[in-house]
C-alpha cells in the first residue's frame, strides 16, 4: 500500500548535532531510510564527520539530513538553515571532478524548493555541491532574480567558512527554522515523476498540488475501488466514465487506480490492474522512465526485468487490441483503465484499419464495441475505467463519447454503468447524450460524483492557460489577453520574429533540472530553413529523458517534437514555431496544408479541427513558459512569404503576448556582470 514520507530523515539544531554521537545519527538515518545500501552507509558517514567539522567553525542555524524534495520525489542530502539563508547541500564522496549532472542536480533541488515549499518562495536559496576529492574551486556568489543562486562548487574543506560567510542578502531578517521547516508543500510533477512516484508505492497526497487536489484524486481512486469490490462481490462487469478540467490529472488519477487496484490484487494473490493508452509516446516514454527509476532505486535489480515489469502495467491499447485479437480467452487482467478514451476509433476507422493492416475483411465493429467486448470475456466480473478528456482530437477517426454509449446501449445491455453529471457537458462532446438513459432492469446507470476530478493540477504558474489558449485559438484576441493578464507576471510568453533570439531566451530559462525543447505542429514543413524540422524522427524516451548533452534529447533543442510526440506530456520550457499552416489574415485563422511544393487549403471541417487541436496541444505542452517564434518570411521564396506570417504575429500580440528583447540583451542575461541581477 501507498506510505507517506517525513520531511527529513533527521534534523536537529547545528549545537546539538555537533554534540550528538556519529553513530546516534546514522541510526536515526537508518531506521526512517529502511532498506539501506552499503554505499550508502559509506556516503552518510562520511557526511556526518565533514559536517561536524565543519559546522564546528560557527556552530549557529539548524541542519537536516536527506530533506524530501517537493516536486521530484527525491531528497537532498543535506539541508542547512543559517541566518537569512537556505543551503541545499549536495554530496558526491569520493568524486574527484564537478560533473555537469550533479551540478544540475543539486541547482534542480534549490529550485524545486523555491517553486514548491511555501516557506521558501520568498529567501535566498544557495546550492553547494561538495566532491570530496575534488580541487578547491572559488567561490563566487551569484543570485538569479528568483533568489536562487548558481550552485557553488567544494570538496568539503571550505563548507564551513562557505557556511558561515556566504550570507543570503543583505537586510534580510533570519530564518525562523522550524516555521520554515513546517512549510507547505505545492509540488506540481510532470506525469514522468508522479508515476515514478506512485509506482513506487507513495501516496499521491505527497505529489498534489494542494489538499484539494489531493482529495479530489483521493476520492476518485476510492470510488473506482468501491465500484470493483462490489462487482467483484456481485459478479458484475462495469464500466466507470472519469472527466476532468483541463490539467486535472486524469492520467495520473488512471495511474494511481491501475498503482492501487494492482497493489491489492498482488497481496489478495487475484489478476491484476493494467493502464492502456493509444498515446504511444506517452506509453514508450513512462515504460522507460519507470524502468530507469527502478533501476535508481535498487542497482541491484536488472533494467531488462524492470522493463519488462512495467511493460505488464503500462501498455499500448493497440498492442492489447492485437494480442487478444490472437488469443480469443479472457483477459489476464480484471480491471483495465483506458486513458483518452475519447480517442477510440470509430467503426469505419477500425474495420479500414483492420483490413488493410490485419488482412481481417470482416471486422464490422468500432474500437469501443471490440474492447468492451474483450473484457466482456470474462464470466463473472471485471471493470473498464474510461478516462474522458475534450478538445484536443489530432487524429482521423476517433469516435468520442458516442462510439462508447452506442456500445453500451446496443451490444452491452447487462454491464453496469457510472459516470459523472458532466459527462453530458459539450466539452466532451456529450452533449446530446443522457447516460441515465441507460439504466436498465438489468443494468445500474447512475452518476458519482467521485468520478470527476475538478481541480487543476497543471502548471503551479499557469491555471489560466488552457482557458487562454482556447480564446486564442478561437479567435478571441480580447478575452485571450484578458486571461493572459491573470497570469504573466508568473507565466511568461514571448514572441519573435528571430530564431536565434528564441533560442537564446531558452537556453537563459532553463535551470538546474529543468526541461526545454523545440516543438511545431506536424504540418509546419516551412519551418525547416531555420532549424526547425518537423519532419524528423525522434525516439520519445530518448527526447523526454536522456541527459542534457545527449544530442538525442530535448535540452539539445536539436530534434523537434509535434504534437504526435508530445501530447500527454510536458516541459518546463518551450520554443514553438508557428508556421503558415494556420495563419491569421487580421480577420480569421486560415487553415493551410504543404504538400510537395505549395501550400493548399485544409477544406473539411475535420482537418481544419485537427490543425487547431495541434497548436492547443502546442501552446499546453509548457509548464512554465513558452517563446513562439513567428518567421519574417522570405520574398524570395513563394513558400515563404511575409504575408503568410506578418498576420499571424500582430494577432499575437494582440492578444497580449510581448516581443522578446533583442539578441544582444538576451545575451548580456546569460552572461550576466557578475552580481547575479543581469544588468
């Protein structure tokens, strides 16, 4: 089951852990750690005796030991509040060189704080990475405008002169320890680490934004297990219809079913819980990163075994459609949780899919009817969980809501169905549905209102996002910019007719941990002069999770992910070129395709659809700021004429979005004067 975590595995006054015994504090290490490596016995040792020397030079503030990091599920090793100032220390014994990850690393722990504990939005923030066997680096102290500074570099000889003469800032008062100790947490996760976090069998209280959201995820996970244990007592087949607002986590609320639901069924020794999705991407990039986390946590487990475990929890419906096509029994698993359900194909698609992939001529049903029929395979009972999300279709037949009521009403009149009061709402095209319509004397058809998750999760800088892009996109310059107001003193969006300006200002955003890249719509095929290929092949896990200097992914900004690749997931920050396939004329977006040497206009309704979905999930993709770049266009190329741009990029601005700076000002940012405030 789910545990929660202590904020720190120890923590004490710096005059009494000076005073306390070694071996008193690694057994108080130990016991709140449970299963410790030998490695790490050696590395904790090692801290407490440089600690106790060097807190010994001004024996004043408060330390803790492996402090629980917000947002990424991870601790720093060592916390110490001293004076007007917050010291994130992090330990690499026995390193002799200052290595790009680590530095990384403990500036991703200092910022995390800053972003997502309440008690250190507002004071100074300074991370130490201290390799033992590292030489002497000096010491320079240079603060960000988020009172962040870069990290400093030691191998231990100075810590305790770094500590007690590199104050925060000046005038500030000092910390109250234990007020700040006692801090809220607002973590904000991607999905890559709150999976990683439940697959590791923590509670999602510890990654919720705030309680409300905890909650609301809480009880939707607890009415999904209501309704199996009552189907697995009655012997009844189920299905439950989850909504949620834009950014509420209905895949993370999927995903903590599938974490609970299959952690119960392993201790009752029954089937298991399984999580599908047809976002291939998404299913590649959380396999992997599930896998590699394992690995983390144990070294001694094998990343094969581990890849093929979360294979098993994490799988492509498509890949699950096949294999019970092959094998006509039941289903290993009981309960299966659909993510995007609304993305299932409609009957001409499947039966088209079918025959010219599968050679099966006579397929005659839609991709709902066929998998609620797989489960319908089993003899007593089994539940489906759909998770049903709205406005942001990119593909040619997907069926909606409706490919699932007609399933229910036509070919399933004996399956038990629960579902939300705003299933029925226009944003998930059920409008014209009335799921009650359903109960039968056969059948239950009522509404919970556990099954709606009502509370945003998405980016902690940017709640009014997806309402903002919406107007965008629906050409409502006025109420775009009215939204916009709401959040760019914390959210920020520019706009630039120069690529290289937009790349700058990238590489200036992205900090410590943090994640960047380059994204375009899968049509913008002019976008290839400046750099920009939409065109090209990336491998997602590779893009999404390898390191910074791997040219494969995406801080290299060398690859560029669509909407394709990225739907379902996210960065912290993003560059987004816009190109002519949906260009505004001053009055209405226009709605353009290139194919072999010209443009040509999207005629249908669908197509035009599918293109404005494919900016909205652009313009979402980023959780804490975005650049757009707009080309000037070239006269000399007809493919690449200025009017085809100019429109789109005083629209912009229009809506309230401000040009970037020029080149030469981004530039004397990231180089800075050596004070910290770029000026």
């Amino acid at each position: 089951m789910s545990r929660t975590i202590a904020r720190a595995y120890y923590s004490a006054p710096v005059h009494e852990y000076l005073r306390e015994a070694s071996s008193t504090v690694l057994g108080r290490l130990i016991a709140d750690a449970r299963n410790v490596e030998q490695t790490q016995l050696v590395a904790w040792q090692q801290q407490i005796e440089i600690l106790k020397r060097e807190l010994a030079v001004d024996p004043l503030g408060d330390v803790y030991f492996e402090f629980s990091i917000p947002r990424v599920g991870r601790r720093a090793d060592v916390v110490v509040v001293k004076d007007s100032a917050i010291f994130v220390l992090e330990f690499k014994v026995g390193a002799e060189n200052f290595d790009a990850a680590d530095i990384r690393q403990a500036e991703g722990y200092a910022i995390d704080l800053k972003n997502f504990h309440s008690t250190s939005e507002n004071v100074p923030i300074i991370p130490v990475l201290i390799c033992t066997r590292a030489q002497v680096r000096e010491v320079e102290l240079v603060f960000n405008e988020d009172k962040v500074a870069a990290p400093i570099l030691s191998n231990g000889h100075n810590l305790g002169w770094i500590l007690s003469s590199v104050t925060g800032e000046a005038n500030l008062a000092p910390i109250d320890a234990t007020q700040w100790a006692g801090g809220t947490y607002n973590p904000t996760p991607t999905i890559i680490e709150a999976a990683q976090y439940l697959y590791a069998n923590h509670s999602v209280v510890e990654i919720s934004r705030s309680g409300a959201t905890a909650e609301n995820l809480s009880l939707t996970t607890e009415t999904i297990q209501e309704v199996v244990r009552s189907s697995r007592k009655r012997g009844r087949k189920s299905i439950c219809f989850v909504t949620g607002v834009p950014g509420s986590g209905k895949t993370l609320a999927g995903l903590n079913i599938a974490t609970v639901l299959d952690s119960e069924d392993q201790q009752l020794e029954q089937d298991l819980a399984v999580f599908l999705s047809g976002n291939g991407p998404l299913v590649t990039v959380l396999r992997e990163a599930l896998a590699r986390d394992t690995k983390i946590r144990n070294p001694e487990a094998s990343i094969t075994s581990a890849r093929r475990e979360t294979e098993r929890f994490i799988q492509n419906v498509h890949h699950f459609r096949d294999e019970t096509m092959r094998d006509p029994k039941a289903p290993r698993e009981r309960v299966v949780v659909f993510d995007e359900a609304q993305r299932a194909w409609d009957k001409a698609q499947t039966v088209k899919f079918m025959s010219q992939k599968k050679g099966i001529v006579d397929f005659d049903m839609s991709e709902p009817e066929f998998l609620i029929g797989v489960m319908d395979r089993h003899v007593d009972w089994c539940v489906v969980v759909a998770l049903i999300g709205g406005g942001q279709e990119i593909n040619t037949g997907e069926v909606g809501l409706p490919g699932w009521f007609d399933a229910l009403k036509l070919k399933y009149p004996e399956w038990d169905v629960y579902f939300s009061s705003q299933l029925s709402d226009d944003a998930y095209d059920g409008g014209d549905l009335d799921f009650a319509e359903l109960a039968s004397d056969v059948r239950v058809a009522e509404s919970r209102p556990g099954l709606h998750l009502s509370t945003s999760m998405r980016s902690f800088r940017a709640e009014y996002l997806s309402r903002m892009v919406h107007y965008l996109i629906n050409n409502e310059p006025g109420l775009a910019q009215i939204e916009y107001r709401k959040f760019q003193a914390d959210y920020p969006i520019y706009i630039t007719r120069d690529i290289g300006d937009a790349r700058a200002w990238l590489v200036h955003q992205n900090r410590g941990t943090e994640s960047r890249g380059v994204l375009a719509s899968s049509g913008g095929m002019r976008l290839r002069p400046y750099g920009i290929h939409a065109s090209n092949r990336l491998e997602p896990a590779q893009w999404f999770l390898n390191e910074p200097l791997d040219v494969r992914s995406s801080d290299a900004m060398e690859l560029v992910a669509t909407e394709f690749d990225i739907q379902g997931l996210e960065l912290d920050w993003s560059l987004i070129g816009w190109d002519a396939d949906l260009r505004h004329t001053g009055k209405e977006f226009k709605h353009w395709q290139f194919k072999g040497t010209a443009w040509q206009a999207r005629r249908s309704a669908s197509s035009q659809r599918f293109l404005e979905n494919a900016y909205r999930v652009l313009l979402t993709r980023a959780r804490q700021g975005m650049v757009i770049f707009v080309p000037m266009g070239d006269a000399s190329d007809p493919t690449r004429a200025s009017e085809f741009y100019d429109g789109t990029y005083e629209y912009l601005r229009r809506c309230g979005l401000e040009g970037l700076t020029s080149r030469e000002t981004i530039t004397a940012l990231v180089v800075g004067d050596g004070d910290g405030d770029g000026e």
